[in-house]
C-alpha cells in the first residue's frame, strides 16, 4: 500500500510519521479480522487502504477532541483568575470555531 492511495480517499496530504503509525495499526487490524473471518478479501490491498483511513479519521478526531479539551481547560483557568467565586449559572454552549480548531492537526501538522 502506498501513502497516495490513503492519501486520494481522505483528498488531502498526511504526514510520513502518521502514516507509518496508521500503517501498523490498519495491518494489525488485517490480520486480525482475517484470523477471525478467513476471507480473502479481508487481505486485498482496497481493504488496508480502507483501514489506513479509518485510523487517519480517528486519530485527527482524537487529536481534535484533545484540542478542544485544551482550549477549554484554558478558558476555565482564565476565569477562575478573573474571578474567585464560584459561578452562579452552569451552561454548557457550542464552542465557536477559533484559530486553533479551525484546521486540524496532528502533532502540529494541519491535516
């Protein structure tokens, strides 16, 4: 399997050093659904290509989540620095696109 074919389905680049991580996880994966199922296909090139995808999306999925994370953890300190108390009302909102959620990244490269 080559990094382009991954590359073509999600229709943007990745980083070497993600690839090679997805890679190992997407071949572990195939080799353990075809020691469960024993069908062929599960051993066809398409279907790695598939699986080296799937790990791409969850991984920028984690690392967004992370971020998002981080950002909020951020706004919390910056409001227990403006004010002591504990606040009155509790909401949780949707967080608005900012500059750093806007692209995705994955070890500080924008996928």
């Amino acid at each position: 399997m080559e990094k382009k074919e991954v590359e073509e389905l999600l229709k943007m680049e990745i980083p070497d050093s993600l690839f090679q991580r997805v890679l190992g996880y997407a071949e572990r994966k195939q080799r353990y659904i075809y020691n469960q199922t024993q069908e062929q296909t599960v051993m066809q090139n398409w279907y790695l290509v598939k699986l080296a995808e799937e790990y791409v999306r969850s991984f920028a999925f984690s690392e967004f989540t992370m971020c998002v994370c981080r950002e909020l953890k951020g706004m919390e300190k910056e409001h227990s620095a403006k004010s002591q108390s504990a606040p009155r009302n509790i909401h949780i909102v949707a967080c608005p696109a900012s500059e750093s959620n806007k692209n995705l990244q994955y070890g500080g490269k924008f996928l």
